[in-house]
C-alpha cells in the first residue's frame, strides 16, 4: 500500500496536469494536424519515459502475453481516445472536451456491467448510470442544434471515453495481475504506441506544419506531463486508493479544463454544458454510493479506475 499523503500528492497532480491538456490540445492544433499533434504527443511522452526508465534502472516484461495486453492497452487508452480528443477540439471548445472527458467513469462502469456478467448491478449503480447519461445529454443538448460545436465532434469526444473506460476495465483485470511497476506499464504502452504513430505518420501526419513557441510547448507539456508522467502516477494512485477512488480524479479536470479555456483561450460556456457537467459528476457520485452515510470505510470497486487526458 502507498503512503496516503504520497498518493494524494499525486491524485491532485493528475487533476491539474490532465484538466490542463485540453488546453495544450486546442494550442497545437493552431500548427499541426491531429495526427501530428497525436504524433508529437507520443514521441516526447515515450522520450520522457525511456529516460525516466533508463536512469532508474526499469525492467521491461520478457513476456510475449505481457506485451500482447500492453499493446491493447496502448491503442485503447492511447491511441484512440488522443486521435478521437484532437480530431474533435477541430470544432469543440478545449472546456466542452474536458468536460465530456468527466464522462469516463460513467462509460467505465458500464464496460465493467458488460464485461463482468456475473455482477449484478446494484439499484445505485444503475441510477447513477441513468443520471449520467442525463447529464450528457444535457451538455450535448440536441434540440439547441450544434451549438456547442459539430454533434459528430461531440460523439467523437464520447467515443474517446468509451476506449477509456475499455482500457480501464482490461488494464485492471490484465495488466494489474502481473505485478508491473507503474513506470514499466507507462513507459511500454506509450512506446508502444509511439512506434505505432512513428510507422503511421509518412501516411496520416504529411499536411504542413506551422510551428510556434506556443505549439512546441503545449506539444512537450502534453507529453512529459500529460502522457508521460501523468500515466505513472495515474497507475500508483490506482493501485494506492483503487479503480473507483481514483476514477474521482474526473471531478476536478473538467474544473480545470473550463476555467483555462476560459482564461487563457476566451472560450465561452453555455448554460446546459456546466449544469450536465455537474449532473453527470452526481451521477457518478451516486453509482460510487458517495452520498450514502455509512460508518464503514468505502470499499474500492476493482472494476473501474480513473481517466486519462
């Protein structure tokens, strides 16, 4: 068990640094493709990583199955949501993603009724189910028309968080079993999906590139901090708190994302986008049974864990 101050410490780094990458997304799509900034994204997060990795003295898994689940991992928890995230800040607001993003625990838990059919879902989870997809509905708000953005780049921003929670129940049912350090697990998966992105790119990432200091930072934060380090602390406070605890994390990066967009970009919300934001964070709240009284310690669900951006 990780000491409590340390995890915590790390739980509210992830809030700051994953609320803070929908921001870095949306300024490096002023200069590169989403390909590209997917590309740079994982280049400098694996760089990042090997170094961390290399001076630490990191093993990496001698197992082909090992390997097999951590590729699975990379495109679902990588891959996929970052190209699905970019393609759709295009046309949404860099606060509408994050706030979309605070989905992630609702689509994980319905993954985890899925995958796991000898669960049965209790009446709180359920609830908190129904609650949550209200709240998307809400921010999506059909009958306003696209007002927000284009409707597909919002499903996009869904889909990006359906992968997430995907990836959350295989990496807690695939990954956490073969006892891997958190640094090994990030720094493979990331790796891997850079390689991916590396062989991809002469075909996906060929449209002009305009660089500025802007672009260049936000593409080295997002991935030293959003993709690289982010992914080993997400990786200890799941295994410190467990997969529900941690999944809280979503909570607070829709907080963050808004008020940057807001600050630093002088985007604008619309009424229904934070009041689904905050029917949604309920709905997860009630599926998790937070709004019960209990004299007991909340036992963590193995079944769902926190979110990336």
């Amino acid at each position: 068990m990780r000491p409590t101050r340390s995890v915590l410490g790390q739980f509210v780094l992830l809030a700051l640094t994953w609320g803070s990458s929908f921001l870095f997304i949306k300024i490096g799509l002023e200069g590169l493709s989403p390909t590209q900034v997917v590309l740079g994204r994982m280049v400098t997060a694996a760089a990042a990583l090997l170094i961390i990795a290399a001076v630490t003295g990191q093993r990496f898994p001698r197992s082909l199955v090992a390997w097999g689940h951590l590729a699975v991992v990379a495109m679902l928890l990588c891959l996929v949501p970052f190209l699905l995230f970019a393609w759709a800040e295009q046309e949404v607001s860099s606060g509408l993603a994050s706030i979309y993003n605070a989905t992630t625990p609702v689509m994980t838990m319905l993954v985890a009724l899925a995958a796991l059919p000898g669960e049965r879902p209790s009446p709180g989870k359920l609830a908190g189910l129904a609650l949550g997809f209200a709240g998307v509905v809400l921010v999506l708000a059909p009958w306003q028309g696209a007002t927000g953005g284009s409707v597909t780049a919002q499903i996009a921003c869904l889909a990006a968080t359906f992968s997430y929670g995907l990836a959350f129940v295989y990496l807690r049912r695939f990954i956490s079993p073969l006892g891997l350090s958190a640094l090994t697990v990030a720094t493979t998966q990331v790796g891997i999906g850079a390689v991916v992105m590396v062989v991809a790119a002469p075909f996906v990432a060929v449209t002009p590139v305009h660089l500025s200091w802007r672009v260049v930072l936000s593409i080295a934060a997002l991935g030293v901090l959003g993709t690289g380090l982010a992914y080993v602390w997400n990786t200890n406070v799941v295994a410190g708190w467990g997969a529900t605890n941690a999944s809280t994390v979503t909570y607070l990066t829709p907080v963050v994302g808004v008020g940057l967009g807001i600050v630093l970009l002088g985007e604008t919300v619309t009424w229904n986008e934070p009041v689904g934001a905050l029917i949604v964070v309920l709905g997860i709240a009630v599926s998790q049974g937070r709004l019960r009284h209990t004299s007991r310690p909340a036992v963590a669900d193995s079944n769902t864990v926190s979110v990336p951006r």
